[in-house]
C-alpha cells in the first residue's frame, strides 16, 4: 500500500525518490519553519551530495500537491510548514521566529469578494517573542531551559 507522500507524488506526475522523501520527512518533523537553505544543510546529513537545486525542486513539488504550505515573506526568504492543517503563524519582528499558532474558527471572508474563490487563507501575527520582549525592556534573559514561569 502506497503511502499518501508517494500516492500524491504520482498521482502529479513526480517521481518518488529517497531525496525528495527525505525533504518532506525533514518538514513534517520540525516546528522551526525552515528555508530551503536550512533543509538542505538538514537533509545532507542523510544525503551528502545532495545539491540545493535538488531540495528546491523537491520543495516546489511538495507544496504543487498540497503535503508542504510556502510561507511566502516580502524581502526575505521563503519558510516552509510540514503542518498544513489550519493554522495561524506568530513572526517575532526583531528575530524572525516563526510559531505555530492555533485557530479555534477560519476566519470569514465574505465581503467584497463575489465571483472569487479562495484557495487558502494565511493569518499572520507580528510582534515581540519572549526572549526579544524581555531583551527590549531591559530584562535578564530567560533561563536556559526557557522556564515559562519565569516569564
């Protein structure tokens, strides 16, 4: 029995290889949001020659059939979600963290929008992560093991 990965991957007209396996199975792993840069230092810890091109196109064929979300960042370099269920994001403006966020309800787009149809929604929030929170007012830093009593 094929698994979803490999039933998506064909049903699209990719090929499955160990690579682009090894990508997807990196981001369903990590909550830390990578770039494209960042999989690929992770990946050729399996695969050591494996190029960036390689783990370029494995990302752009993961988030076609719908297994990756692409955050997409103005001037920055584009992040990368395993989890594509429903979901906000969280971006610390001062270190560029990027958290999931829960979604109790899907926000409503009803207005202005006859005649389209919406495909995705991306709900995003900026503001201070706690290490940068305390770092701008003056605060000690947090404890190592990131004590959230401490906070």
């Amino acid at each position: 029995m094929e698994r979803p990965i490999e039933e998506r991957l064909r049903r699209a007209g990719y090929r499955v290889t160990r690579q682009r396996t090894a990508v997807y199975e990196y981001l369903i792993s990590t909550k830390s949001h990578p770039t494209v840069e960042q999989v690929h230092d992770a990946v050729r810890e399996r695969f050591p020659h494996i190029s960036l091109a390689t783990v370029y196109n494995a990302v752009d064929s993961l988030v076609d059939v719908g297994l990756v979300r692409r955050i997409n960042r103005a001037a920055s370099s584009a992040r990368y979600d395993g989890d594509v269920g429903d979901h906000a994001h969280f971006r610390c403006v001062v270190c560029d963290q990027l958290r999931d966020v829960s979604m109790h309800t899907n926000p409503s787009a009803d207005d202005g929008l006859d005649g389209c149809e919406i495909i995705s929604t991306n709900v995003e929030f900026f503001g201070y992560c706690p290490r940068c929170r305390r770092d701008r007012l003056g605060l000690p830093p947090l404890p190592e093991n990131n004590d959230r009593r401490a906070l």
